[in-house]
C-alpha cells in the first residue's frame, strides 16, 4: 500500500482518536484506514496504536514516532510547493480558518472569486477554528481579528476592523438611548463572552480605556449576539464588516456617534515554513488587495 497515505492515516487517527472519524476526514472507509494503519506497523514492526473498543491511544512506539511522521509530510508537501513554483498552474489544497461571522460577512465569496482565478485550487474553510490547533489541523492560514498575535507565527495585515455602538428600533422606543458611555451601565447590554474583555472598550486620544457595563445577553459568537441585539434584547457593539447593510437599512440604528469604539487589525496568520508555497501566496496577495487599502470595502 502506498506509504505515504499510511502515514497520513496514522496521523489523523492519533489526532481524531478513532478510525471512523479519520475515515470521515479522509474521505475513506473504516475498513481501508484500518489496512492502511496495519500497513503501517507492519513497515515499522511494531505497535503504533493501542485499540479497544472504547478508545484508541498511542503505544510508547506511536508517541515516539508521531513527530517524525508529522515531518515526513512536511518535507513532501515542501518538496512539492518547491516543484510548483516551476509550472504555470498553481494547483492543491489551502485549509483556511476564520470565525463564521467574518467567513459569512466577507471571507466565503472572495474565497470563491479567488478560485475563479485559480481554479486547480481547492479551499478547506474550518469556521470557528482557534490558532491554538493550527498545527494539528494542518491550516495553512488563519484569518485572526485580534491587537494581540503570537509572535512565533507571521502575520500580515489585511484590514482594520471598526465596530458600531448600536440597538433595535423597538429597543430605543422601550429604553430609550445612553447619554454619554457612563449611562451605558443604566442599560441593558449584549456582549462577547470569549476573549479576556469583557467590557466595551473605547479610544480616547492615544488611549483605550475600558467601560464597565452589566451584561444582560453574552455569547461567543458574534452572528448570535447581532441576532440579540436585532430582536431588541439590548445595546451591542458589533463590527461594520457584519452590519453596515443593517444599518443603512434602518435595523440597527447607531449610539453615541461621537465615541470611537476599539479598532482592531484583521490578519493573515500562517506558520513560519521553510518553502512559502505559492498556492498560499497567491491567496494572501489576493486577500490583502481585496480587503486592504485606506478604507475597507464594507466601510466605504
């Protein structure tokens, strides 16, 4: 059987911790990854996998090895990106991860108008994936909408992310509307639970200072706490790549125009590899002139 597959089977099973789920992600039977791991300790002559029927784990063997195999398809994907910077078709597969709000809003259709360009590329988007498993996921690049980037990974800066102060219609007939950021506390806020912040934060001259509130609604995800604050739930601060349209359209309606929310930097994260493959520099070139400039799209 053919080596390389048999280690990128091992690979993914050790990740997922079973062979049904790694025959999913690999598009293969249960019975074929299962040869295919045979295959593999037959070649290396010994036990890669302790298998029962609750749980399978690494063998001291596997735990020794995994690395090693890790590295072999790092060299061959290195190998190759180096042979394709000498044909004319940049082909294969880039795995993209980036948060569904922005994936929905923004990210999804300048993938596809990408591949309209470059059609011999397939797109993998993993949506609400965390750098923290970059690695393991094998992404080859992450969209991060953050002031603070892990140092050991290369960033390159798409787009500046601005955000609204905003509320429903029928909130403001209810509630009526905060006078200055101190009365925001008198109101009923909708805020991002993840994250080491948890109040709204401003800009003031050089500084960013930060406005306790109450929060009444918190959620991880920012589609679900634009949903909240659309049905009248409270006051929400979202971005202007997710809501522009639903406030030119009357939806939302702006608060405290005056005040200069955060303004956080978009990102294209990837690792640090020896060979840049060109398939991902196509797509980072492609994205810093889709989305970069002076003004970001959404925001002329």
């Amino acid at each position: 059987m053919d080596r390389l597959t048999a280690v990128e089977v091992f690979i993914e099973i050790a990740e997922v911790g079973s062979l049904t789920k790694a025959a999913e992600k690999l598009g293969m039977s249960t019975a074929m990854v299962s040869r295919y791991l045979s295959s593999m300790e037959e070649w290396f002559g010994t036990r890669l996998l302790h298998r029962t029927t609750r749980k399978i784990s690494l063998t001291e063997a596997g735990f020794a090895t995994l690395p090693q195999c890790k590295e072999i398809l790092f060299s061959v994907e290195n190998a190759r990106n180096i042979a394709q910077e000498h044909s004319n078709t940049p082909s294969g597969v880039l795995r993209v991860a980036a948060s569904g709000t922005f994936s929905d809003a923004q990210l999804g259709m300048a993938l596809v108008d990408f591949q309209h360009l470059y059609p011999n590329i397939d797109i993998v988007l993993h949506v609400g994936h965390h750098l923290d498993s970059l690695v393991d996921d094998r992404i080859d690049l992450a969209i991060r909408i953050t002031n603070t980037l892990d140092e050991s990974l290369i960033a390159r800066p798409l787009a500046k992310c601005y955000s609204v102060l905003c509320a429903a219609p029928k909130y403001i007939r209810k509630h009526g509307v905060p006078r200055n950021l101190e009365d925001l506390r008198n109101h009923y806020c909708i805020t991002n639970s993840s994250g080491f912040h948890r109040n709204y934060r401003f800009i003031r001259g050089k500084d960013v200072i930060e406005i306790p509130i109450n929060p009444h609604f918190q959620s991880n995800e920012t589609n679900a706490i634009c949903r909240a604050v659309l049905s009248g739930a409270g006051i929400g601060m979202l971005p202007t790549f997710y809501i522009n349209e639903r406030i030119t359209n009357g939806d939302l309606v702006p608060l405290l125009p005056h005040e200069q929310p955060e303004v956080l930097g978009i990102h294209a994260v990837y690792l640090s590899r020896q060979y840049q493959p060109l398939k991902l520099r196509l797509l980072v070139d492609f994205l810093v002139s889709r989305f970069g400039g002076d003004i970001a799209p959404w925001d002329k």
